[in-house]
C-alpha cells in the first residue's frame, strides 16, 4: 500500500504565495512521476503540473499556471514540491497529489485546500 500525505493548503490573498508538499511512503516501486492536480466545484479535476523522474526529469504545466507555478522533486524524500506565486481567486480549488508508478500503478492523496481571496 502506498500514502500520499499533502500539506500547505490554506487561505492566502490574491498575488501571494503558498508551497504545496506530497510525500509518498509505504509500498513504493518506481515511480514514472508524480503530478499535481486540481478540482474545483462543479468543474472536472484537471492536471497542474508534472514532473518525470526519468533521466530527462521533464516537467509538464497548465497552461494557466505557466510562469506563476513550479514544480519540483526530492527523489530521497520521494517527495514534490509545488511552489505557487501570484495566486489568483480561479486558483482556488482541492489540490490533490498523484504519483505514477511502475507497472501501471497509480495512486492519490486526499488532497488540499487551496482558497485565494479577491
């Protein structure tokens, strides 16, 4: 069994800063990546950032996160790191934690709360 504990969230005013942190303990093989996405009432869960953990270490990001979000990783910590700066209110959302994984293994966190006020 793999865990994904998220912390970070909370309320933050419109143009400030929050970092979100994931760690994955438990059963862990290899992991491919390990993304953050979000979901917002009403709206479907959408993909924010990611990061491989190949030899490239590529990164993907929305395209309306790009310039203000930075993903990042400590592979001895199986740990990501998702640094957020110039928050906006439509960044408010339940930000949840996925890591993928060898042989078709993917698993997810509970989440957390991330409000921008206006």
């Amino acid at each position: 069994q793999v865990q994904l504990v998220e912390s970070g969230g909370g309320l933050v005013q419109a143009g400030g800063s929050l970092r979100l942190s994931c760690a994955a303990s438990g059963r862990i093989v290899s992991i491919n990546a390990m993304g953050w996405y979000r979901q917002a009432p009403g709206k479907q869960r959408e993909l924010v950032a990611l990061i491989r953990y190949g030899v490239g270490g590529s990164t993907n990001y929305a395209d309306s996160v790009k310039g203000r979000f930075t993903i990042s990783k400590d592979n001895a910590k199986n740990t990501v790191y998702l640094q957020m700066n110039g928050l906006k209110p439509e960044d408010t959302a339940l930000y949840y934690c996925n890591v993928h994984m060898a042989y078709g293994l993917d698993y997810w966190g509970k989440g957390t709360l991330v409000t921008v006020s206006s």
